[in-house]
C-alpha cells in the first residue's frame, strides 16, 4: 500500500478494517484479537515495562477498530474488548499526539466517558501514545492508567514514547509474517499449477521424443545403416541428443515440483560445455573456447542454462566477426562463477535488466529466433541454486554473462 492509499485507509473506518487485517489483526468481532504468540508475549513485557517506568498499575496496548477497541497487550488488568465509543483512547488517538491526563474527571474530554465514571472503571491518572508506522497508519495506542491521580515527568513521557515505538516494531514484524505468509501460500498455489502444465507438456513432448528415439534405434540396427559411417554418426548423434532432450524434460518436470528440483553434485564446466556444444553442432568449428572449474550445482540444470547462453550467442551473433563464445569459471571458499563471453551484437545497458524478464525480446533487425525466455530461465536456474545472473559488456563488443553459484548447496 502506498502511503497516498494508507492515509485514505486511515480515514475511512473500512480502510482502518483492512489494514488492520494487513498486520493479522481481525477487527470484525467483538472478541480479543490476539497477535501470535511471539508477539504477544513481547506486548506483554513492554506492557509490564511501561508500567514500572510510570509508577502505574495498569497498562495496556489498544487496537482500535472501526467498532471496537481491542486489547492486545495488559499489565495488571485482564485484556478486554469494549465499543469504539467507550473508548477513552479512541478520543485521542488519531491526534498522533501523546496524551498526559493527572485526573481524568476533571478533563473534559474525558469526566462522563464510562471507564472514569465507574460504570466500567474509575480511572484518574491516563497517559497515551499512538501507535504510528511509517507509512502514517495508526492502529491503535500504547496507554497506562491508576485509579489514583498522578503526574509524570518529562524523562516518563519520554520513555513511554520509545517503548510505543517498539511496540509498532512488534506489530511491523506481525505484519511481515502476514505478508510472507501471503506470499507463500501464493507461491505454492503457482506451483502447484505450474507443476500441473509443466506435467502435461512433459506427458505431451515425451511421447513423440520416445517414438523417435525408438525409430532411430531401429535404424541404428539395419545392416545398410550400420556398413554407412557418416550415416551411422549422424544416427548416433541424434539418438545422444534425443535422450539428453528426454533427460530435460524430467528435470524441467522436476524443477517445477519441487520449486527448482536441485541436485547438486560436483560437476565439471568443461565436461558440460563440450556435452552442449555437441548438442548444437558446433563442437568442431572453433566457435566455443572452454577452460574447466569444479562447481557444485545439478548438472541438468547447468546443461540447460549453458544450452540457453549458447544458443543466444548464436542468434545474436555480430555480422562484422566470426562468432568466438569463451567458457570459464573461478572457485573459492564463497562458491564458483561462471562466465560465459561472446562477441556478438551486445546488449545495452538500459536493457539488461529487461531482457531477463520473461517472454522479452529486443526485436533488432538481423536477430535470430527466440521466445525471450532463454536469458529468463537461465535467471532463475541462478535463483534455484542461491545465486545470481548478471549482464555486461564483452571487452572488445559482445556480451559476458555472469553466474553464480554459492557455496553449501
């Protein structure tokens, strides 16, 4: 929520119900609300401390909802929830300013309110913080009260201001674990569809992949094909590649089950790279420059990213140079980074942050196909094993791609 839209919240009683529902607090009941119990524990030392610091003996932190007023937090009174009405603090809160009261009888504000009167209480001395975030919102006070008339001194009121400040703290932190928890329960419904489609494609691509591979297993076995080297190469070559296929599908499949699938083991950069430049053909044309690093990640998922990083390099390729990717990597104690550096036509960098988003493509005349998910999948494989994904410039032109894979996978 922007803080134009929270300060219409906070004016609006229905408003002041949703946001309080933004921080776990459900204001429509006339019951207790209760925080988790973290939380609420540490409302009640802060509470108690109030209490000590102020000489009083009773202290309570107030939420205050468009009916009720809620207490989440007590010292030396049972929590309780009363109307909006009733309330004393409900008189003063939305002030944003503390409030210091010797003898409540005798201030206007507050001589027939029901907690002084003795209908509900008899309350004198009355001291009240709001509880302000950042964003302006208040939800309600943090307040001590005697039965006796009293004053405090500045240092007091001082101390009552710092301690209402951790109690906003408390309740920003509630309000994190409702937002994270939101968010889960998002993500693993995404995941839980994603699991279903990625597992429908797979049931649908794997069908097909195995006929072929069982036609080309055919074929390897006739005499005539057998007696055909070139014939027999090629035959061989798609059969590896259609079951490396077959093997990402399952990973893919994988990966989206288990929110990345990792496996991670000891892989070797050079192994992979030469296994993906077969792959795509270009093994023997001087094009793809490997030097070796150990990492530790899934090596299907290593396959993919590279296969990914070599096909862009091939569809962006600069007309004015022949195509020259360079594979390396370092490893220390943190982890290992690979980089992989074409020369190609590069990509400029008020566009690098886009082009790793999803289904982005930079349409340039002369580009080769794509979908605009290659640079996206390869972002969140980095994501998948604790990492990250990062673009710049290839000395000399082109672009460097930078992966990292953090160590204690």
């Amino acid at each position: 929520m922007t803080r134009a839209q929270g300060q219409l919240a906070f004016t609006d009683d229905a408003g002041r119900d949703v946001e309080l529902r933004e921080y776990g607090l459900d204001p429509g009941t006339d019951s207790a609300l209760l925080p988790n119990a973290a939380v609420l524990n540490a409302l009640q030392n802060l509470v108690r401390l109030a209490t000590e610091l102020c000489g009083a003996p009773f202290g309570v932190v107030n939420i205050i909802s468009a009916e009720y007023q809620h207490q989440i937090g007590a010292w030396g009174v049972e929590p309780g929830v009363c109307s909006r009405e009733d309330s004393m603090c409900a008189k003063v809160f939305l002030s944003r300013e503390k409030t210091v009261v010797p003898d409540a009888s005798r201030d206007p504000r507050f001589a027939d309110n029901p907690f002084v009167t003795g209908e509900i209480g008899k309350v004198r001395f009355y001291a009240s913080v709001p509880l302000q975030t950042e964003t302006g919102f208040v939800p309600g006070t943090l307040c001590v009260f005697s039965d006796s008339a009293r004053e405090l001194s500045p240092e007091q009121v001082g101390m009552l201001e710092v301690l209402a400040k951790q109690v906003v703290e408390l309740l920003e932190l509630q309000h994190r674990t409702v937002q994270l928890d939101r968010t889960y329960a998002e993500l693993r419904n995404s995941n839980a569809k994603l699991a279903g489609f990625a597992g429908r494609v797979s049931h649908d691509l794997r069908i097909p992949l195995t006929t072929i591979l069982g036609y080309v297993e055919l074929v390897e076995d006739d005499p005539d094909v057998q007696s055909d080297g070139t014939a027999a190469q090629y035959l061989h070559r798609i059969g590896a590649s259609g079951r490396r296929m077959l093997a990402m599908l399952e990973d893919v499949l994988s990966y989206s089950r288990v929110g990345g699938g990792i496996n991670p083991s000891q892989v070797s950069l050079r192994d992979v790279a030469e296994e993906v430049a077969r792959d795509l053909g270009i093994e023997n044309d001087d094009i793809v420059e490997t030097f070796d690093v150990t990492l530790r990640a899934d090596k299907g998922q290593l396959r993919t990213l590279l296969q990914n990083l070599l096909t862009n390099a091939m569809n962006y390729r600069s007309p004015e140079r022949d195509l020259r990717i360079r594979i390396s990597g370092v490893s220390n104690y943190h982890g290992a980074t690979i980089h992989v550096a074409d020369n190609g036509k590069g990509i400029d960098p008020e566009d690098r942050a886009k082009v790793l988003e999803p289904l982005v493509r930079l349409r340039r005349q002369g580009d080769g196909p794509g979908t605009g998910l290659g640079l996206a999948t390869c972002s969140s494989i980095a994501k998948a094993h604790g990492g990250d994904l990062s673009l710049s410039e290839t000395p000399g032109g082109g672009t460097t791609v930078a992966v990292s894979f953090p160590a204690g996978l």
